[in-house]
C-alpha cells in the first residue's frame, strides 16, 4: 500500500516539473524586431474609435435592480 502511494507522488512530482520546466522558455521576453510601431492614428482609425466611444453608455451608472420575486 505504502509503495503505491510514493510511486503516485513520485509521479505527480515529475508531472509538475516537465509542466514547469516546459514552461520556463515561454517566460522569456523575445525582441519586437521587424514590428513597425506607429504613434499616430490615421482618419480611419479615429472614425472608428468615435463610433466605438459612440456605444459606450453615457451618464449616472443605474444601480441593479433588486432579486426577483419569480427567482426566490
């Protein structure tokens, strides 16, 4: 009974580490090379956001209503 129970942690233990060790070079940073950034917005893009911000809600949030009676 006992030995069954090391070889399951010894198990689980080498699981997590290949998880662990799978994982670390996703950790690292890699360089933006070859990426254009560009710091201004064209025509288009500002149209855009103007009818995105045109749905967003405007004004005093309203609070939730209160429970249900049909629920409780």
């Amino acid at each position: 009974m006992g030995y069954f129970y090391q070889c399951r942690n010894l198990m689980c233990f080498l699981l997590v580490l290949a998880m662990v060790l799978s994982l670390m070079p996703a950790l690292q940073a890699r360089p933006l090379s070859g990426v254009e950034v560009r710091r201004y917005r064209t025509e288009e893009q500002l149209q855009k956001l103007r009818e995105l911000a045109a749905m967003l809600p405007k004004g005093v949030p309203i609070p939730p209503s209160g429970p249900s009676p049909g629920i409780n």
